[in-house]
C-alpha cells in the first residue's frame, strides 16, 4: 500500500460506480488519502455487459488487476457487422483478440458490469481507500472545499471529485453557482438490456455463438443491436437499441417483451432465436447532457468526471472506458502534486487533457448512430459498397463507417495511454520543477 506522507491531499470521491473507483485507485497509487462516499446501500449485484476496450485495460495492467479481470472475461475473437433484415455480413474483422492485443498492447475485454466494479472496489480497499456506502451527499460548498449527507455528516477535503453519474447532484450545486441550471436531455433512443445464462439455451447453433466469443452488431432503420458473450462464454449480453417511447419522466423501467419482440421480426431469424429466451428484459433511456464551461470549480478544489460531465451514447461503449481514463489521468496528475496550492496547476491540465477527449468521444457517438441507423435506401446502400469494399481485408483501410474497427477511430481511441498523456502533459510543468 502507498504510505500517505504529510504533503498527501485529503480527497473525498462523490459516488463509487466506475469512474468514481478508478479515481479512488489512481489518486491512492499516487500516495492520496482518499474516501468514497456512495449513496447505495451496498454495491449492486445486478447488471449488464460492458465492453472494456484497450485505452481501460491497459490501465488495469497499471492498477494491478489485470489478472483478476481477465479470467471473468470473454475476449471477442471476431467483430461482425450484419445487415439487420437477413445477417448478410457487412464487415468482419478475423482474430481480432489477436489483433487488437498486437496493437495495443492490451486486450479487449466483454465482462459484467459487476464482476469489474467489486473487482475496482476491492483493489481500493487493499490501497486504502476508505468506501462509505448508504452515503448520500445532498450538497457541495464550492467555497467551504465541504459537503453534506442526508443523514447531516459534513465532510471537508482538500479535493471532492464528482464521480456521481448523469445525474450528478454535484453539477446541480456546480451550476447553481451561476444561477444556471441543466438536466439530462433523451438522445431518442432506448436501450432494451438482455443477459441470457448459457444453461437456460437449449439450440446448439445458440449455445456456440455464446461460448465461442465474438461480438456482433446488426445494424438497421433507426436501430442496432449489439451482442456479446461475457463471464468466459457463460452469458450472453444483448443489447436493443431502439427509439425511445419512454414516458419523459421515466428513465428507466422493466420492459415489455411482446413490444421488444414486435420490432424486430423483420430481423435477422437468429436474432429472433435469441429473443425467443429472453424472460426478463430492462429498458433505459438513453440521455445526455450538454457541454460544460468547466470541470473544474474556481477555488481548484472540485473536480468532475465521467457521465456527471460527459454522458454519451453507447454506442462505441466508450462511457465506462472514458470515465476510467479520466480517473487514471486524474490520479496520474496528483501523483506529483505535493499540497493543495498545487492544485490549480494540476486541475488544469486534468481538464486541457480530458474535457476535449470526453466531449469529442460524445460527439463520435452521435455520428456512430447516424452510421448505423440509416434509413434503407441512397445513403445506407453507399455505406454498405463502402463495407463490401473493405470485406475480406484484413483491415479496413479506408473511414470506415463502422468506427469499432475504423483505421482513424479506433486508434484514437484504443490507443489512449493515460499515463503517456500525463508524462508528456508534466515535462515543461511547474509541478514537477
Ligand atoms: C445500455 C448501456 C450500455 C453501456 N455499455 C457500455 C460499454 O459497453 N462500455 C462502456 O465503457 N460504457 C458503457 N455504458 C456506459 C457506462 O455504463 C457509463 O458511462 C459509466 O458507468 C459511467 O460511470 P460513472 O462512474 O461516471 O457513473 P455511474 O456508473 O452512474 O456511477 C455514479 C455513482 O454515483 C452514485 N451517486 C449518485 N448520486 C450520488 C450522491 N448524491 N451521493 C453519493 N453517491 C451518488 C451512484 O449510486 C453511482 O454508484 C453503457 C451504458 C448503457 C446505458
């Protein structure tokens, strides 16, 4: 564990789901004291799939927990795209575990949602990390460094971090501030969450796309799907991603699965054979929000990151990757910082590194859509002899429309090295003189 010195800050971390943890870690590497606070009751045990793409796991190479991670893992083997009517392939990357480990030096990785978040959890509690949960914080004194639970508690820290998701309570008090006010804004679409146990499958063709790793899109008139098997090809993740006909003030409910079913019985017949399994179903509408002026409050002593600050689409599941990069980035940053009048110094280059990416990787997601969920006709026949020119290949060597395995995308995302980014942004900065 990291010994806190005398000159180590004291940072409180508003909320402990994804990107809340990897702040916890990194700042505790760095030689932190650190204290999450979390309003849940305990660390929830449901969930869904979440793609961890290079730019993250590498980063669990850093944290130490790489080898805990990738056995809970299923790593994608291939990368189809389908036509969503007849599961025509439109695209087809080969062995692209091999590849994408070959480039980036760090794997991609479909896990449960859970098994990454207790796996997060434990690694900062062997650091030290000091997880409060039933801890829900109800307001933030900018001016004070202070905040407040409902229970009463006050907590003082040099640096609070709003890690509290799209519905940041923190961003409510940041903007308050300016007498401005936001709230999360629907994107038009929502997402039907699926996980199928691979026992629960009795057709054989089914029970080998799940146990043979791979990940699949089917891609169609204002809508795509994405599937892929996690925990070592034990489960099988879905994902429907549809119009949003949620009521605007529900952001979440159980779904209806003849309505889930009747959108898609022009689809793929495979498709069909894994919705027939389907029991239970989530449906979760998909928001956003808009840009910021700032992540970081005047005093430098509050900083945001991850969906309080960029929420996305998922539609390049970059939002748990993002939000993990920042809490790297965040902590790499502190890791040099020797008190709190540091702290505007190191806050600043926190945001010139991360608010740029985030809100760019935001915009990617909207234009992913935009690729995807054509309407058939002109366009979307221009984009399918664009992948039919690329089919075969053993890599896309054109933008490609699919941005998962584009030549220029993916290497701007994957290729993110949180801690090359915080070595390059230190040489020349007065924290390190
Ligand atoms: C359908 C779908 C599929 C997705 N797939 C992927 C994927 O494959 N890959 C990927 O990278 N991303 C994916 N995402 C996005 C990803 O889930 C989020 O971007 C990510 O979880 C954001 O992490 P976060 O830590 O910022 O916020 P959250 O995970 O929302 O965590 C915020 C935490 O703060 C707590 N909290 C909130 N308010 C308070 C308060 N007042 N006091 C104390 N605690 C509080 C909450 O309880 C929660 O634990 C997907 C999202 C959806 C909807």
């Amino acid at each position: 564990m990291p010994s806190a010195t005398s000159s180590s800050l004291d940072i409180v971390v508003i909320g402990a789901g994804l990107g809340g943890l990897a702040a916890a870690i990194s700042c505790a590497l760095g030689g932190h004291k650190v204290t999450v606070l979390e309003q849940a009751r305990e660390l929830a045990e449901i969930g869904a799939g979440l793609q961890i793409t290079p730019n993250a796991s590498r980063l669990f190479q850093q944290w130490g927990i790489d080898k805990v991670l990738e056995p809970l893992a299923a790593e994608p083997t291939f990368l189809a795209v389908h036509r969503y009517s007849d599961g025509k392939v439109l695209a087809l990357q080969k062995d692209f575990d091999k590849k994408i480990r070959a480039k980036y030096g760090a794997p991609f990785l479909d896990l449960h949602r859970v098994d990454l978040q207790k796996t997060l959890a434990q690694r900062a509690k062997d650091l030290g990390v000091k997880l409060r949960l039933n801890s829900k914080v109800t307001s933030v004194d900018f001016e004070k460094s202070t905040l407040q639970l409902d229970d009463g508690a006050t907590y003082e820290a040099d640096l609070l971090v709003g890690a509290d998701g799209l519905w940041s309570k923190c961003r409510a008090h940041f903007l308050k501030q300016s007498g401005k006010e936001d709230a999360p804004l629907p994107t038009g679409d929502l997402a039907y969450r699926i996980v199928l146990n691979l026992e629960d499958l009795q057709d054989p063709e089914l029970r080998q796309w799940v146990s043979k790793p791979a990940c699949h899109f089917w891609i169609g008139p204002g809508a795509h799907v994405v599937a892929y098997s996690v925990r070592g090809g034990h489960q099988y993740n879905i994902v429907l991603l549809v119009p949003d006909n949620l009521p605007p003030d529900v952001s979440r409910s159980s779904g209806d699965i003849s309505e889930m079913r009747e959108i898609f019985t022009k689809w793929d017949p495979i498709l069909n054979r894994f919705l027939d399994n389907v029991k239970t179903v989530d449906k979760w509408k998909l928001m956003h929000r808009p840009e910021l002026d700032s992540w970081v409050s005047k005093k430098s002593n509050f900083v945001f990151l991850g969906d309080s600050c960029h929420p996305m689409l998922p539609y390049l599941a970059q939002g748990a990757n993002s939000s993990l990069e920042d809490g790297a980035v965040l902590g790499n940053l502190l890791a040099v910082v020797k008190g709190k009048e540091q702290l505007p110094e190191a806050l600043r280059l926190y945001e010139n590194l991360r608010k740029k990416r985030g809100e760019a990787i935001v915009r990617e997601t909207f234009a992913q859509r935009n690729d995807f969920h054509m309407m058939d006709g002109e366009e979307q026949e221009a984009r399918d002899k664009l992948f039919a020119g690329e089919l075969g290949k053993d890599e896309p060597e054109v933008k490609f429309p699919s941005r998962w395995t584009c030549p220029v995308v993916q290497p701007w995302l994957y290729g993110y090295d949180a801690k090359k980014e915080v070595d390059d942004a230190l040489r020349g900065s007065s924290l390190v003189q």
